[in-house]
C-alpha cells in the first residue's frame, strides 16, 4: 500500500519526569512562544492531518492532560504510563490505541519544534512498508542513541549511549527520538522487547535490530536543522530554544520585508501578519493573532495581543494594547491614528482613522469614530463616540454603578472638558461643549454649552492665618 492512501497516526511520549527542569509543572507544559511544549507537537500532528493523536502521560498526567487544547474532530486522546519503564513500554501502552492499517508516527512531547513538512517525508521514506528514523549528526553525540549502519550503510541498529563500545562512541549520527512505521510491522515488535540493558529499560530503539532480523528496511533520513528535533530537559535550554525559534520567526518577517530594529529583541507568542513597509522598534511582545498594516510603526517597548493595527498608525512606546480572541474583544487601530507612549487599549476598543490616544489614556469595550482625540489622562470605557470629539485630560466615562455596566454616548464633534466625569448612562448631544470640571448626570442638548459644578466665589478682605509667636 502507498503512504499516501495510508492514515497516519502519532503517538507522542509525554510520560518522562523531567527532573532537570526543577519544577512542579509537568515538563511539557512549559511554553515556547506563548504555547505549552506539548502543544506544539500536538498542533504539528494536527498539521500532519493526523487520523489519531495519542498521547502517553505518567508523572503529572492529570494536570498534563488537562493542560492541552484539544484540536477539532476528538482526535485527541489520552494513554496512561504507570510506571514508566522506558520509551518501548511507552509506545506499548499506544498499541489498543492503534489500527493496524496506519503509520506510526512516534514523537516526543518535549520535541516542540518539528516541521510538519519533515515529518511528511519521514512518513514518505517509510513509504508504508520500512522503518524509517529521523536522524542528524551531531559534533558531540554524548548522550544519544547512535545508529549503527554496516559497511554497506544499511542501518543495523541503534545503539544507546550508555551500552554503546568506546568505537560506537565515535558515530556521530543519533536517532532523533522520532521514527515512522507502519502499526502491523510495530505491534509485534513491541511485544519482543527486553530491558537486558545498562538503564534496565524496554528501549523503543530496539526495534531496528528486530527490523534488521526480519529483513524489514531500515532508513535512516538525516536532516541538517538541529533546532526540528532539540528537546527541552532544562530551563536553559528551554530560553535557548525559544531564543532560536524568535530568532527565526523574526528572520521571516525580515525576509518578507519588516524592518525589526533588533531581531533579537522581538517576541511573537502567537501569528504576527504584517503589511509592507511595517517598522517595529526593540522590545515589543506580539501575543494572539496581530495583523499590522502597511507602513504601520510600532514603538519600543509595546505589548500587542489579538489586534489589527491599521495602515500607517503609529504605537508610540509603552503602549499595552491587550485585545481579546473574539471578534467583539479584538482590538482594531484606524489607518493613520496615533497611539500612546503609555497609553492602554482593553478588549473591545475600536479607533477609527485618525484617532488620536494620548498618554496615560485608558479605553475599554469603546468605539471612537475617525479623528477622535483622547490625548492625556483619561479613561472612555463602554462608550460609543463619534467623529472628531475631543475628550479633554482627566475626564472620565463612570461606567459602572457597582452593579452593572451603563453605555455612554458623545456624539460627533463635541468638545469635552478636563476632568470631567460622565455618569453612564448618558448621552452628550452632538456639536456641543461641556465645561472643566464637570459631573454630567443627564443628557445634553445638541449645540449647547454645559457646566455642571460649583460656581466661583471670591472673598475679598479674607486674612491668612499668621504663625503664632
Ligand atoms: C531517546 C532515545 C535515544 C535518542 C534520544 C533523542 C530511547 C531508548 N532512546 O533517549 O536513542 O537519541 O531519545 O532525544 O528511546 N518517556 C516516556 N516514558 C518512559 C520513558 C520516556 O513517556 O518510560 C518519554 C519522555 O518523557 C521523553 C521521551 O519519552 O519525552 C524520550 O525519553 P528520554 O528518557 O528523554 O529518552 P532519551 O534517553 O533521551
Ligand atoms: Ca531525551
């Protein structure tokens, strides 16, 4: 039967400890850009167009298994390791999990970085009737499992670090921890393993010496890219793989035309989506699904989830911009408004073209039609307000009655004073003014001037209190 008529199904490991990570969370919950290890590899077995994803847990299983996101159509599913007596025992715990008629692929939960498209032509070299390994050389092989091939260059076997000789030693081609093979050929191998070995362990990677014995092809299929098959066992390494992968995902975006001042000062924890012409200063997190439009610029120090910034906005620095996943709490940026420095845009906030966002200005679940400006000091939460208003410094929308949330309306070209407060729900009529200072409780008129706080006196002949002698 050809691979490409043949399902494919994975089996990650995930049951090991973990112990170097010196940490209560599972191992494989630890993030890489935003996402749990094993969430990377699970997302890549959906990319794969996996029929099943089965993944072996043991130490910490429960909190494991609770900490994945579960891809569409149930292919998810769960196999308990307990105890955990080496990576055949593992895969064997796979086996009810299993149709015969697929091809396995064996991967590691804590392998985050594997492409889809390598793992499409291991599947391709295992072709539905051999065993195929992936593999890469290594300057120090310390530690791997080396592969033995005979004069020839057949594959023999894979010969674990610590039971290797001092010439297997030598091999500088290790079996990566991930292998495609066909269920019918696996399963029975599964069943003759032995832990006769220096860990005492039921070794996945004596099934090559049982493929050999039977005459089954064994290919190995070696790739240059170390980072496809890097595992995390320590928080150094966990920084340095999530530096490297930065590093690529900035490389990209640069290849694809952003100018990043500093790739190695940039973070994308999600999808980043640029226009042409896009600048984007040091130090910026990007989380979520960010789009950014043409000859948009984003300030130093900026923190942008779920958000479409439009063509040519500016985010000065220090800007938060922390929209939500859903439509109604995503974060849209006009074309051509400012934003910031230290300016904050909840979930829900819609700018128009031209808005202006000052600092210290803070907005939530509102909509600010083209050319509003809110420049310093000021928080427009639940509101709607229309075209060219300007919202003076230190005003305020009071949402919230303590109990529930009330909408506030500024229609278009109204001017509002500093430190005002708007008590919600309230409507200010359009093209009309509302003086410093003042507690708007009722709605306003079209057109007029309102002023709604203490009138001026002053005292003449009043003297200051003199210090006593
Ligand atoms: C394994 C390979 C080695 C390879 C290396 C690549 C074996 C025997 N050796 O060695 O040839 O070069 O990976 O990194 O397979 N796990 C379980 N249950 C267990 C044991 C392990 O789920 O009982 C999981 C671990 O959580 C981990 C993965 O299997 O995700 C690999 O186990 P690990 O102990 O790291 O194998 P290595 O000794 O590194
Ligand atoms: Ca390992």
């Amino acid at each position: 039967m050809k691979q490409d008529e043949q399902a494919v199904d994975v089996v990650v490991m995930a049951a090991g400890k973990g112990t170097r990570m010196k940490s209560r969370l599972p191992k494989v919950l630890h993030r890489l850009a935003g996402r749990a290890l094993l969430q990377h590899v699970v997302d890549t077995a959906v990319g794969l167009n996996a029929r099943r994803v089965v993944v072996i847990t043991g130490h910490g299983a429960a909190e494991v298994e609770a900490g994945v996101v579960h891809p569409q159509g149930g292919l998810l599913q769960f196999v308990r390791q307990e105890p955990q007596l080496g990576t055949g025992h593992a895969v064997q715990q796979a086996v009810p999990a299993l149709p015969d008629d697929g091809i396995v692929v064996v991967l590691s939960g804590d392998v985050p970085l594997t492409e889809a498209d390598t793992l499409r032509e291991l599947i391709a070299a295992c072709g539905g009737d051999s065993l195929a390994l992936l593999t890469i050389a290594f300057d120090d092989p310390t530690g791997y499992g080396r592969i033995v091939r005979d004069a020839s260059g057949v594959v023999r076997a894979i010969v674990e670090h610590k039971d290797a000789s001092e010439a297997q030693r030598q091999i500088q081609e290790v079996y990566s921890g991930i292998m495609a093979v066909p269920a019918k050929l696996l399963k029975p191998w599964l069943g003759q393993l032995d832990n006769r070995n220096a860990q005492g362990e039921y070794y996945l990677t004596d099934v090559v010496k049982l493929a050999a014995a039977q005459g089954v092809p064994v290919v190995g299929h070696k790739i240059g890219d170390a980072l496809q098959v890097a595992g995390v066992n320590s928080p150094v390494q966990l920084a340095e793989l999530e530096r490297a992968h930065q590093l690529r995902v900035a490389r990209r975006l640069m290849e694809q035309g952003v100018r990043l001042a500093d790739p190695a000062r940039f973070d994308v924890r999600g999808q980043l989506r640029c226009g042409q012409d896009v600048e984007i200063d040091v130090g910026c997190i990007f989380s979520g699904e960010v789009e950014v439009g043409e000859g948009a610029r984003i300030g130093a120090h900026c923190i942008v989830s779920n958000a479409s910034i439009g063509p040519g906005a500016v985010i000065h620095p220090y800007t938060h911009i922390e929209g939500g996943a859903s439509a109604r709490d995503r974060v849209e940026v006009g074309a051509g408004a400012l934003v910031g420095p230290y300016a904050r845009l909840r979930p829900g906030a819609k700018l128009g073209e031209e808005v202006h966002i000052g600092n210290f200005v803070e907005i939530k679940a509102a909509t600010l039609a083209r050319g509003a400006k809110a420049n310093h000091l000021a928080y427009i939460g639940d509101s709607k307000v229309g075209e060219r208003v300007n919202y003076g410094a230190g005003s305020i929308t009071a949402n919230y009655d303590g109990a529930n949330k009330h909408t506030t309306v500024i229609e278009a070209d109204v001017h509002i004073g500093s430190n005002c407060v708007l008590i919600a729900p309230v409507t200010i009529g359009a093209g009309g003014t509302v003086g410093g200072g003042s507690t708007i409780t009722k709605d306003t008129a079209p057109g007029v001037l309102t002023v709604a706080r203490a009138k001026q006196v002053s005292l003449s002949g009043w003297q200051r209190p003199q210090k006593k002698k």
